[in-house]
C-alpha cells in the first residue's frame, strides 16, 4: 500500500475545502473537518477520510443540506431536541451537546435527541465531550440494514454503534465506542481494500455461509452482531433508542427512503448525559478510579480508548493510503 504523510491541520484543511467546494457553508464544513481530522489524529481510520467521498455523494445528490441550520428545541428542563435539517451529524451535536452538558449539570439527567442528520462518523466526540465536563455519556445510532437478527440471515439491524464514556477528571475518560456488528463495515471495507481475511463471525456471504473474507460480506453477504444473540439484543435497543425514541427513521425505513448515493441516510441519533457530581455525591472520583485501577492491574487488560488517547499524544503527521488521498482531492 502506497502512503502519503499529512499533518493535522492539512487534514483539516483539505476536509474542509472539499466540502465547501461541494455546497457546505462554512459551519457545516467546519463542524465536519473537525471531526475528521480528529479521526485520522487517533487512528479512527475507518471513520475519517474514508468517509469523505461518501460526505460528497451525498452533498452532490441533494440529499444532505450543507447550508443547513440545526434548531434546538428544551423540551423539558432536561429533555433537548436538535432538528438538523439534513445536516450531517457535527453541526447538529455541536449545537445541542453544550445545552445537554448543562442541562445534565443542574439536574443530573438529560437527554438529547437529534432528528434529520446524517451520521457517518466515529460516537466517541460525543460521549468524550460529555466526559470532558465530568458528566457519564452515552450516545447510538443507527444506519441502514447491514446486521443479521441472531437467529436469521436476513439484515434489518445497522452496525449500530454505542458508545459509553466515563469521566476522570485530570485524565483522558474511560471510553468505548463500538459497532454492535461483530465488525464496523467500514473496517470491513478497509479490510477489503488492503486485501486482509476478517475473523470468523464477522459475517455471512450472499448465500448465508459462514466467510473471513471481506468483500463477500460487503458485496452482498451480511454482518453479523457481536456475541451472538447478546449483541442482537444490544443492536436491537440501539434501534428503539435512535429511531424508536427520537421519532426518527429505524435502518429500514432509512434504507427505503435513501436514495442509495453512497452517501449516509437520514436517521436519528440519542445521546444521554449523568452528572456523578449529582447522583452519586461527593467522592465518586476516587472511588471509580479505584475500580478502573484494579481493572488495569490485571495482566492482560487495556483501557478502552487507550489505543485512540496514546495516538492523539503525536501532534505529528499521519500516514495517509495514498489512492484515498487522490480521491479525496479529486473532490475539490
Ligand atoms: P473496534 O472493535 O475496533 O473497537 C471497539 C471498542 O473496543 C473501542 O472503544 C476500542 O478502543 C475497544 N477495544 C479494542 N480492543 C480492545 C482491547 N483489547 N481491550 C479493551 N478495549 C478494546 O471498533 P468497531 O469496529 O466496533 O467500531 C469502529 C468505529 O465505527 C466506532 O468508532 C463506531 O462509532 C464507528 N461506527 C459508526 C457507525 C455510524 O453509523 N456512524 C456505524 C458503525 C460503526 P480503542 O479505540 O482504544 O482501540
Ligand atoms: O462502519 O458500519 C460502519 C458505518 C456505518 C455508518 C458509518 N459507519
């Protein structure tokens, strides 16, 4: 594989030039150049620019709004709604998660739900940015069918990622985010593209035979869940709280109304939000970092997120594929 080294700030500045040369105003280009960069920074690689050609088929279609402007609605003291108005996934979050971070603050509970976006990226910028501010995150969402029901060979769940973070003040945050399919597709593209085998479990081929090869899986085969019908069951809740709870779109229906681009559907996405300050009082710091210091005493164990906060130390450039990188820049 060919690579090519680019700093943070040319990851940025590329991201962000590719999307305001394809319709994006400057806040929704903006909004998405971060979360980019700040992808290919920890090595979310799957979720970075990997993902822009899909950003710009969406934009060139019609189907997202570039110029879209998020309006927040406090449907309670704690319950906030973000309507996107076809706006990719950043810019409506970066709109509602300051009201939910306060929101969770004063009364130690509250809910965001995001309508009319169009998700594409890694959850962790969401739940670390809670944690950042000393507050327990949790975000899901949901896509377009790709996922086995434990049970079937027939697709109805997305790769319905959820993602949790703890915060530890003075630190990076104990955080996990992960697919509930066995594997994100995206990883499963990359895979694909690198020529790599996928563990078995990953997925089925079009004939609903157990494969290790990727590009079986994701020309026509499918994903299965993580451990069996306990990972169906967590998938399946990611459903209920992104679609069922929002009142957004479930992968079906999102599958149905897409206009099949390449680019990500309209869906929903849920991000909850607990103060430890409110619920459990004073000392809650200590005593969870007792915890996590015995989980990491074990041989053997890592934190969750460790991979991803060691990678974000290196301010230096990063390792670009070479043939991702032309195509990204075609886009301009
Ligand atoms: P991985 O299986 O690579 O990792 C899942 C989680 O497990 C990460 O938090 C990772 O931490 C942690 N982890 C990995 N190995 C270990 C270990 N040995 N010990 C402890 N923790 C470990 O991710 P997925 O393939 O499931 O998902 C990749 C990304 O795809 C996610 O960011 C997800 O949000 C995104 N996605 C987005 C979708 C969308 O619709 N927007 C849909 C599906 C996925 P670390 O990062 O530190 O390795
Ligand atoms: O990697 O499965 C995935 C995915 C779907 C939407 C964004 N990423």
């Amino acid at each position: 594989m060919t690579t090519t080294n680019l700093t943070l700030d040319e990851i940025h500045a590329l991201t962000r030039d590719v999307m305001l040369a394809n319709g994006c105003d400057a806040a929704n280009a903006e909004a998405l150049a971060d979360i980019v960069m700040r992808a290919e920074r920890d090595g979310s690689h799957s979720h970075g620019l990997f993902r822009v050609p899909g950003y710009v088929k969406a934009l060139r279609s019609g189907k997202v709004d570039g110029k879209a402007q998020p309006k927040l609605t406090h449907r309670t003291a704690s319950v906030i709604h973000v309507e996107g108005g076809g706006c990719f996934a950043p810019l409506a979050q970066a709109v509602g998660l300051p009201a939910l971070a306060q929101a969770a603050s004063e009364t130690g509970a509250a809910a965001l739900s995001l309508t009319g976006i169009h998700h594409f990226a890694a959850l962790w910028p969401e739940t670390e940015y809670l944690a950042d501010r000393g507050l327990v995150g949790i975000a899901c969402t949901a896509y377009m069918p790709a996922v086995a029901p434990a049970g079937s060979q027939e697709k109805l769940f997305g790769t319905n990622p959820i993602s949790f973070a703890w915060p530890r003040p003075g630190a990076t945050p104990l955080c996990y985010d992960m697919a509930t399919a066995a594997m994100a597709m995206g990883d499963v593209q990359i895979a694909a593209r690198d020529g790599k085998e996928v563990p078995p479990g990953t997925g089925l081929d079009a004939d609903g035979h157990p494969t290790t090869d990727p590009a079986k899986i994701a020309g026509g085969g499918v994903l299965l869940p993580f451990g069996g019908y306990k990972g169906s069951a967590i998938a399946l809740m990611v459903e209920l709280l992104a679609a069922g709870l929002t009142g957004e779109r479930f992968s079906f229906e999102a599958a149905e109304a897409d206009n099949k681009d390449g680019g990500p559907p309209r869906g929903g996405e849920m991000v909850i939000a607990l103060s430890p300050s409110v619920i459990a009082g004073d000392g809650w710091e200590a005593h969870a970092d007792g915890f996590i210091d015995r989980l990491r005493g074990l041989d053997g164990v890592r934190l969750p997120g460790e991979r991803r906060h060691k990678n974000r130390l290196d301010q230096g450039p990063r390792t670009i594929n070479s043939t991702l990188l032309e195509t990204v820049r075609d886009l301009l």
